[in-house]
C-alpha cells in the first residue's frame, strides 16, 4: 500500500503556528510580489476566495470580513516542510517528497500493521511536532492514494484520514470524484471526458477502454487510467533527476524604464542562477533573458522580448552566465516601454562533471572556479550578496513587493518569537 | 637472481600513527544533544517572569513541540494570542500557569480563554558575556 501526507492549508498553516491569533480567522497568503492568493484557510474558502485569484479582485471581501493577508514566507515554509518530511522518514521504509507540502510513503513490507491506526499516529506525531495538520490517504497506487487524500479532506475533515483498502471502498472514492479532480487530469483532457460520457472517475476505470484511453489522453493517461484500476505503474523517484531549468524571474516593486536598473536585475537573476546550478552540481548550456511589460496595463505600449544563447562551454560560473545575459538584454531592450518583470532562464543543464568543450574552448580556468568557490563561501557565511558583481547594483527600485511579510522565525535567530 | 620481478606488497605509512586514533569519538555536540530533531524550536524569553527557574530575560529558549507536559513542567503556552512561558499545573482545580517571580500573578486557565500549550521548554540558554 502507499501513503499520501498531504499538509492542509500547508502556507497558511505554517502561518498560524506562530501567530495563533490567526486561528480560526479567515486568512490567505499571496504569490511573489503579493499578485495573487495562494493559500487560503477554510474559512476564507468558505468566504469564496478562489485559488490563484488576483489580490486586486478580492480586495473588497478582504476588508468586509477582516481577512488575514500575508506575504509569502518561503524561507519558513521551506523549514516547516523540512521537518514535516523528515517526521514522516523516520517512520516508513521509503518515501518520495512530490512538493513542498505533500510526500508518499511506501507501506509495502508494513502488511502487518494495522493501517489505520498508523495513519492516525503518524497523522497525530506530525501534527504535535510541528503544529502542521496533515492529511493522510491509504490506497493500492499512487494515484489512487492521492485519490483517497482528497477523499479524506473532503469526507472526513476532522478525522483526515482515508484508508482505501478494499474494492468496495475504492469504488465509493472513485465515484465521488469527478473526473476533473482525478490527479493529473488537466482541463482540456476533462472536456474530452464528459463529452463521452463519463463524470465520475468510476466511469472512466469502469467504462472507458484501454485504447480508447491511449489513444485520447496518451501514455500518460493510460497509466494513470490503470494506476486508479489499482495496477501501480508510477514509479518512485528516489531522488529527484537533475532539473531541466532553472528559472529566476521576478515582477519589479514598480514599473521600470531605466536600462540601468533592468540590467540591474538580470545580472542579479543571472547571478542566483549560477549559485543554485553550483549548488546542484550543475551547469547551463542555453541562457534565456526575458523582459516584459505589465499585460493588465492594455493602456501602456506593450513589448515582452526574449532571446535564448547557447553558452560555447557549459557553465556554472556567475561572470559567464553574467556576462552572457547582459549579451542577451543589449539584443532585446528597447527603451520607451515600461517594464514589469524580468527573468533569466538556465536551460539544458548537464551534470558539472561531464562537461562538453567545444573543440576551439579552452577548459574554464581553475581560477575561475575558485573564485566561485570563495564567493559562495563568503555569501554563504556572512549572508546572501555580502560579495556581488559590480552589476547587480544597490538600487531597491527592482525588488519584490512584500507588504506583509512575517519573521524568518526558525532561521535566523534574530526573528525567532518572544514569550512573556 | 638479477631480473626478478619487484612484488608489490602495498604502503608504508612514513611517521607514527597517533596512539589516540583507536580511541577517537565524536566531540560533544550542544546542539544534537538538545536540538536535533525536527519538533524543535527556539523562543526567547521577553521578560523576567521566570527568573527564579534560571529564565533570564533574552534567554533563549529550547523546546519540543513533541512533549505532551507533565505537572510542573515549564511550557510555552499560547494564551489570547500570545505565548507566554510559565510553569504548567493540572490538577482538580484545572490549568494554572505559575510564574517564577513573585512580581507576577499566577494565572488559572478558564474556559472561554485561547489558550493551548505550544510545547515543553527543554533547556534555557543563557549568554554570560556580550559579544
């Protein structure tokens, strides 16, 4: 069998375990830059705030009911989720960390425990050690462990925890699914399925045919189609394969016309990205720089350029990755527009120790690498920037707009909270 | 007797091993022994409500949110939105949180109060000399 923990409200929750006046108050947290809603308590749900819903939309529901808004805390959610999964580690054989906020547990090899009662202790041991509440599904497949999470959140909210350990059982979870919220189904695959007819998720196993599957939803659907027949076919991903990208890009504090604070910016994009490539032990062959104007300002002139470089020798060192990003930006800004966001994107990363030379490239001085090696030392040491490229600037005009912001309050010990 | 092949019979180390090496552990380390594990926090005390148990003010604080407390225990407690940090009873009275100063009042816990005991204050950490 396979466990789904799932962290309820995981932004918010992560909130209120350290400002328990938060509880029970409606309450959301916003996306970078405070754009949109990205957590919301129960009961801001059950005032109507939508997933991804723009601030500016919801405005007016926020002031009537004295709703809690809070800038999104990464560094804290980043710990919380830390501990949460390694509460959960130390108790099963094998696990998969999916996101930040959800991990599977592989139970195979526990047949004789009783299921139910180890969900609810380990729901109970995550919950007292952190303050987070997790829900936890129980089912064959990942899938249909991901099925029986919701089942649990919607069903049984109090209890959280959904063990599906017999047909019978996984037929009642399957039919209360619609097909939409079937995991990995996305919108446009939903239409495809109403349309022929089946609404529940219990159609659709009990219904649809193998070929048929292939052949509308792919390879992808099919497995997912005999994943909920309670055949496992996802595998486990024990650790995560090297990422294919590494995207950093932030909307401005304000709208910005000066190429000096652009270039600004990307050489500071440029620069996170060479640090989290050295951090992962890898290295960029194609640099993207990107730069946009605000879309919600039909009013203003409207110009999002980006251009993709392929780098001659892959690298990870922040003065090429600078160097060529600045190359990308002269290709793409024009002055007169006012810019909103930036972004520099590392793409078709290698693994550092198998780097291609070009045949005319010479191998990336050792000194280089040294360099890298001391700044990220320093950084790492005295806190990030302490050492910079000249480029990266002082300016603020560029930085996240982060009006409510709460302490780093298990990282830095300047922030952590008080008691009387 | 002259092209015999040489046999390669492994190293020599040059020098004297340290007699010490079968010997070796690990140092002491404060932070596993009172810290290492994922339901642990830090606080710090804002005031001298607990001077008598050693709780200075600015003390730093560690505890373990995983503790279900006993009588007598020194908690965090959230209380109408704040935390405080007091010795906790239950008895057939109900909750009390006492503080150790006679400055301050102990306090019994009523129902209507929001109140709930956010973990068990395990060890105090006290700076002697300001850096």
């Amino acid at each position: 069998m396979i466990a789904l923990i799932d962290c309820n409200n995981f932004y918010v929750s992560c909130e209120r375990v350290f400002q328990p006046t938060l509880l029970g108050r409606a309450m959301i947290v916003l996306s970078n830059n405070d754009g949109c809603a990205i957590a919301r308590s129960e009961e801001a749900k059950a005032l109507g705030v939508q997933m991804a819903q723009p601030a500016f939309m919801i405005e007016e529901v926020i002031k009537k009911n004295n709703v809690a808004v809070h800038s999104s805390n990464y560094t804290l959610y980043d710990s919380m989720s830390k501990r949460v999964m390694q509460i959960i580690k130390e108790r099963v054989p094998r696990t998969e960390v999916y996101s930040i906020d959800e991990i599977f547990a592989d139970l195979t090899g526990m047949a004789y425990c009783d299921l139910r009662e180890f969900a609810k202790e380990l729901k109970q041991i995550v919950t007292s050690s952190t303050g987070i509440p997790v829900s936890v599904g129980i089912a064959p497949t990942k899938a249909l462990a991901k099925m029986a999470n919701r089942y649990a959140k919607k069903t049984r909210p109090d209890e959280g925890v959904f063990v599906a350990d017999s047909q019978e059982l996984i037929d009642a979870m399957l039919s209360f699914t619609g097909v939409g919220d079937i995991w990995g189904i996305g919108k446009q695959h939903e239409v495809q399925l109403k349309q022929a007819g089946f609404l529940t998720a219990l159609d659709f196993v009990q219904k649809a045919s193998e070929e048929w599957v292939r052949k509308t939803l792919t390879v992808k659907g099919q497995r997912l189609y005999n994943e909920l027949k309670g055949v496992s076919c996802i595998e486990w991903e024990e650790e995560r394969p090297t990422r294919k990208a590494i995207c950093t890009s932030k909307s401005f504090g304000k709208l910005i016309t000066s190429k000096g604070e652009v270039k600004q910016a990307v050489a500071k994009f440029a620069s996170a990205c060479a640090e989290k490539l050295r951090k992962e032990k890898s290295c960029a062959t194609k640099i993207e720089v990107f730069i946009k104007t605000n879309p919600h300002k039909p009013n203003e002139k409207q110009y999002e350029p980006s251009v993709t470089l392929d780098l001659p020798v892959a690298t990870n060192l922040t003065t090429e990755l600078i160097r060529y990003a600045m190359k990308g930006l002269e290709l793409i800004f024009q002055a007169g527009y006012k810019y909103q966001k930036a972004g520099v994107v590392v793409k078709d990363l290698v693994p550092e120790t198998v780097i291609q030379l070009g045949i005319f490239e010479e191998k990336p001085p050792e000194k280089d690498k040294r360099l890298m090696d001391c700044l990220d030392q320093v950084n790492k040491t005295f806190g990030k920037d302490t050492v910079r490229f000249g480029v990266q600037g002082y300016g603020k005009a560029w930085h996240l707009k982060q009006g409510n912001l709460s302490p780093q309050y298990t990282t830095n010990l300047n922030h952590i909270p008080k008691a009387s | 007797m002259t092209n015999q092949p040489i046999q390669f019979y492994g190293y020599v180390q040059a020098g004297f091993a340290s007699p010490a090496s079968d010997y070796a552990e690990e140092d002491i380390d404060l932070a596993k022994l009172l810290a290492y594990k994922p339901s642990v926090f830090y606080l710090r005390a804002r005031n001298d409500s607990m001077i008598e148990a050693g709780i200075h003010e600015g003390a730093i604080l560690v505890i373990d949110k995983a503790l279900t407390p006993k009588n007598y225990d020194i908690v965090i407690a959230s209380l109408l939105g704040e935390f405080t940090v007091k010795y906790y009873v239950k008895d057939m009275q109900g909750i009390r949180l006492l503080p150790a100063n006679p400055k301050y009042k102990p306090l019994s816990i009523t129902e209507e109060m929001a109140f709930q005991v956010w973990g068990v204050v395990t060890a105090v950490v006290i700076e002697t000399r300001k850096l």
